[in-house]
C-alpha cells in the first residue's frame, strides 16, 4: 500500500519538525542533510577502484632502486 502524502500532511510534518528543533535549527538541519545526500551521491557515482596487488607495488619499489 503506497503512501500519500498531500499537502495538509506535510504541513502537520513541518509543524512538528518546528516545535521539535525549533526555527534556529532548521538552517544548520538543511544543511547537514544536503551535505549527506551530496556525499552520498558522490560516493555512488564514483567507481569502486580496485587495490593493486601488493607484488606489483613491491616489484616498482625495486624498479625504481
């Protein structure tokens, strides 16, 4: 069963998010959830990069000797 969520609803929402933290709040609370979507979008959009073998990096250290 999807949820609806109509306007009146987000209002009784937003009500209750006010007397909780309050309106000094909001800002800083904004904020910080922008930043986590950020973070998370930027994390997922990246490519999971693979560690070299440690092998290989010993074998370059020689290399470079």
């Amino acid at each position: 069963m999807p949820i609806r969520m109509g306007p009146f609803e987000l209002i009784i929402i937003l009500v209750i998010v006010i007397i909780i933290f309050g309106v000094g709040r909001l800002p800083e609370i904004g904020g910080a959830v922008g930043k986590a979507i950020r973070e998370f979008r930027q994390s997922t959009a990246e490519p999971v990069k693979k560690e070299e073998p440690k092998e290989s990096a010993s074998k370059a250290e020689k290399a470079e000797s």
